[in-house]
C-alpha cells in the first residue's frame, strides 16, 4: 500500500508541476501578446500623420504644431508661451537664455524677410508690437530677389509664417519666389518651402494672398475671411497640395475670375504590387471644392488623354513618379 500511495503521490506532483507549467506558458505568452501591443499602439501613438514624406506640414493639433516648429527652430517653446512674450520684448529671454524672436517667429528666413522689409539692423530688433504698428503688407521684393541670391533663397526657403499674426494690420502677404528671378536670374524652378500658413486665422484684415508654387496642404486657417482678386495683387494659390478647397466658402463671392487655384499635386502613399495582382482599388480619397462638395476624381492615363492640361502637367512632372499621385487641374475657380 505504500508503493502504491507513493506512486499515487508521484503522478498528482508530475501533473500538479504540468499543470503549473502551463500556466506560466500562457501568462508568458499573454505577456508578449501585451507588450507587443503597447509597443504597436506606442508606435500608432508615434506615428507622424501631420507632416509628409518631405517634413511639410500638413495639418493637425497644437501639440503637433508645437513639435513641428521645434524642427525648424529648437528655440521654440509653445505657441502658449509665444503668445504670453510681452509686445515689446527683444534681446534674449531670461528665463530660457534663447533670443525672444525664436520663441515667438522660428522660421529665421521670415525673420531675415522683415528684417528686409522695415529696415532693421537685426532680427533681435524686431518686436511683436513693432509688427503691429508698421507691417501692412509682406510683400518681398521682385528687385531684390533678381539682384541677391541669398534673398531669394529666403523666400524660397521659408516654411512658416508664424508670428506673422501679429501684424494684426496686414492686408495682403505675398510668399511666392518670383518667377523671373528663378528661370531668369538664377535658373532654377522656382519652389517654396511654405507648408505652414496656420497663421493667419487671426489676421481681420487680410484679404489678399498669394501662395504659389509652395507645398501649402491645409486651408483651414482662412475659414471667415473674405480674399479678394484685384488687378496688381490677386489671390493665387496655385501648385501646391491642396485638395480641400471648401475653407474658402466665405470668399466665394469676393474671388473674382483672375484667382487661380490650379495644378495640385497630392501624393497618396506608396503601394506595391505583387507581380501575381491583376486588379487594385486605391483606398477612398475625398477632394472637396469650395462648397464642400465631393470632386470625382479623373484618372490620367499613361498613353495620354483627351484633355491636353493633363498631357501638359504630367508633361511637367515627367521626371516624378506619378502613380500614387491626385492632380486637380481647374482653369480657374
């Protein structure tokens, strides 16, 4: 009787230890399952959906403003700190030891651009108050973007007109590189780095700008305003990114016909095939115009098309990869 007790004994332990061996295999396992899915939602949480594959703004949240202006000037601290920088601060910020212009208008082509503009002797001279007062207008120079390189590489090279809002005064800004001074003078094409337009939803008075050949995404910083197109200074905003058109509701009635909005260029993301697909639907992409409505998309075919604009475009682009790609070739608004 006891053998058999003991041999009783045994097997209880041997399927009591099977047992617990089990258990941790799948509290392991479930801890790996938990893990792993922090670490994807860590990653979705990270994942960069305001910006394109080029660092362009595209759109999104304070916080992701916030942390896209870092990139171009580490100085920047918040756009709630910027707005609380006294009206007549310059020099250096004590309390962060960085210069105030940094903290509140980071693009330091911007800064170099007003410098131009009201004839300072830096960028540390210049005052959100000083702005108030005596920027009307940003309009760089023509002249001088044919005469100096670096000039119009300021143009060309700046990225955000933050800071720009508190020239509350201004009625018209103008950040298109001149066309003249690109082909002509220093034969390149002429292209902008503005992606960041966001601030001018404060700016009243506004009711002329010309954003073109930039890499402009989101409108939504016009809702209200009433842009006008006159004879010298017209609202443009052709050959950009933008296919939301319907924050520019409130200027329907205003933009007259020599307002152009033309040759938008949206690249949708990367997919690639396997050789054995015969057949793909791209995923649902809405385009919206001025009244919010859904624009079909046209399809552009390789061999060519009817239209000759789209000929004309891609005749443009032929160096870029255009799968992938929605172009919206209005002739005007």
């Amino acid at each position: 009787m006891d053998v058999i007790y003991d041999q009783k004994e045994s097997k209880i332990r041997w399927l009591f230890r099977i047992l617990l061996i089990g258990i941790a295999t799948v509290f392991v396992a479930l801890s790996f399952n938990f893990i792993g899915s922090v670490q994807q939602n860590a990653l979705a949480a990270d994942s960069n959906t305001y910006t394109d594959a080029n660092g362009n703004w595209m759109g999104g949240t304070s916080a992701q403003h916030d942390a896209w202006l870092k990139t171009i000037n580490p100085s920047w601290q918040s756009e709630d700190y910027a707005n609380k920088i006294p009206a007549d601060a310059k020099g250096q910020d004590p309390d962060t030891k960085n210069q105030y212009i940094d903290e509140w208008m980071p693009d330091k082509n911007l800064q170099q651009l007003v410098v131009y503009d009201l004839k300072l002797s830096s960028p540390n001279d210049i005052t959100k108050e000083l702005l108030n007062n005596n920027l009307t207008k940003f309009d760089p120079s023509a002249d001088e973007q044919n005469d100096n390189q670096k000039y119009f590489n300021q143009v060309s090279d700046m990225q955000s007109l933050e800071g720009i809002q508190y020239a509350s005064n201004i009625t018209f800004i103008r950040a298109t590189p001149d066309q003249s001074a690109a082909f002509n003078t220093w034969e390149v094409y002429p292209h902008g780095d503005l992606s960041d337009i966001s601030a001018l939803r404060t700016l009243d008075k506004l009711n002329m700008l010309d954003i073109q050949l930039d890499d402009v995404y989101d409108l939504s910083s016009l809702v209200g305003k009433k842009l006008d197109s006159g004879v010298d200074k017209s609202t443009a905003m052709s050959e950009n990114h933008i296919v939301n058109a319907s924050y520019l509701g409130s200027s329907k009635d205003t933009l007259r016909n020599s307002f152009t909005f033309i040759h938008q260029l949206y690249e949708l993301p990367m997919v690639t095939l396997n050789s054995k697909v015969t057949s793909f639907t791209t995923p649902s992409f809405v385009i919206k115009n001025v009244d919010g409505d859904n624009v079909p998309v046209k399809p552009y075919y390789a061999a060519g098309d009817s239209n000759p604009n789209y000929n004309n475009f891609a005749a443009e682009y032929k160096s870029t990869a255009m799968v992938g790609c929605i172009v919206i070739l209005p002739s005007n608004r």
